[in-house]
C-alpha cells in the first residue's frame, strides 16, 4: 500500500465546499471515492501495526476461516463509517464540523487497508454486499448531516461506540495465535475511541433511544452476514 491516503486526503480535503461542488460535481466525487474503496484501492497513510509478514502463524483450517470471517466484520465496519462520515461531511455546512469527519475518515481508511491486507494473507476476501453497506452508510450520513453540528456529531459517537464494543468482543474471539490480526484490531479500537471522545468533546448530543436502537440492529445484521458472506 502506498503513503496517500488518496481517496480523501490534501491539503484542500476540509476546507468549505465551493458552491459550485455541491451538485454534480460532488456527486461524481464522491462516487469516484465509493468506487476506490469498494475496489480495495484505499491506500493506508500509516504503517500496518502488524509489521511486515515474516511467515503465518499455525492456525488451523478452522481458525483461519474464523479469523478471516472476524476480519471481514471489521472490513465491512469500516466501509460503512467512511460512506456515513463522508455523507454526512458532504451536507454538513460547519467547516470545523465538517474537518472533524473528514479527519475520522480518513483514519478509517487505514483500516480498511489493514484489514483487507488481512484478508489478503487469511488467503480470504471482503464481503460481496460492501456496495449495498457502503450506499446505506451514505444515504444515512447524508441524512444525518442535515440534522444539526449536535446530531452530527451525536451519530458520529454513537457508531463509534458500537465498533468499540464490537472490536472489544474479536479481540476475545481471535485465535490465540493470530498475533497479526488482534495488533491491527487493538489499533482499530484505540482509533475508534480517540473518534467517540473527540465527539463527545465538542458536543455530540446523545441520540434518541429509537435511533441507537435501530443502529445497532442494522448493526447485528450487518456483521452477522458480513462474516459469511
């Protein structure tokens, strides 16, 4: 992977959309940045922390697919956050708002790099639904960027607070000696809550029970058919 982070990041990524960029041309913009990250062409800006390859681990044929399967919730996790962070920095009229995201977003698009060189060596693949996961995430960010600086920032530490706990449950789940896959997971996870604090810190209101609810059901279907599918 190469050092550019070149679906989202320069010098211009959060500065204030031109007027002009609010119509067609954000709209092919931002399917040219759907189209990388579903053709795994996300380029991490920072180190892999598992370090180079230096020979597998003995996993089993069992633990192997397990942690493959574990991997790919984490791939598809990741997927959705860059589509909903992205939707909602597209409608979001704050500038510092709108830099925050873009700032999370861009950290997410490490992990979609980790997690797919991950994959790569599990000698598995990304779910085949990314695309339908990545237009949900983005219709929802499209929504809730409409709904206010608070909101924005109440969904934005709401999901983070939901892949906390996810990646917290794979780093009981992993194989013992998937040492590789549970550094990029405590990585994820450290990222993932450094998100959620910065959000509470600058105001995230809390979202209605109904809403959390319904994420985290769209969640439970979401990482119980990535694993397989």
């Amino acid at each position: 992977m190469a050092n550019s982070r070149a679906i989202e990041t320069g010098p211009d990524a959060a500065a204030p959309l031109p007027r002009k960029m609010r119509g067609l041309d954000a709209v092919l913009a931002e399917a040219g940045r759907a189209l990388q990250v579903l053709a795994g062409a996300a380029q991490a800006g920072r180190p892999n922390p598992a370090g180079r390859l230096r020979g597998e681990s003995s996993l089993s044929d069992a633990e192997r697919r397990h942690a493959a399967g574990l991997m790919r919730v984490n791939h598809v996790g990741e997927v959705c956050a860059q589509a909903l962070y992205r939707g909602q920095a597209m409608m979001c009229d704050d500038p510092a708002t709108r830099k925050l995201l873009l700032d999370a977003a861009s950290e997410e698009v490490d992990h979609l790099a980790w997690c797919r060189e991950r994959l790569d060596e599990l000698q598995s693949r990304p779910s085949y639904l990314n695309p339908f996961w990545y237009a949900g995430s983005f219709a929802l960010g499209l929504a809730a960027g409409r709904a206010g600086t608070a909101r924005n920032l109440g969904f934005m530490a709401e999901t983070e607070a939901q892949v906390e706990q996810h990646l917290d449950g794979h780093l009981t789940q992993l194989p013992a000696g998937d040492e590789r896959s549970r550094r990029i997971v405590e990585q994820m996870r450290t990222d993932e809550i450094g998100h959620r604090t910065t959000a509470q810190r600058e105001g995230a209101q809390r979202l209605p029970l109904p809403i959390r609810l319904g994420m985290r059901v769209m969640s439970k279907v979401m990482t119980t058919t990535a694993y397989r599918i």
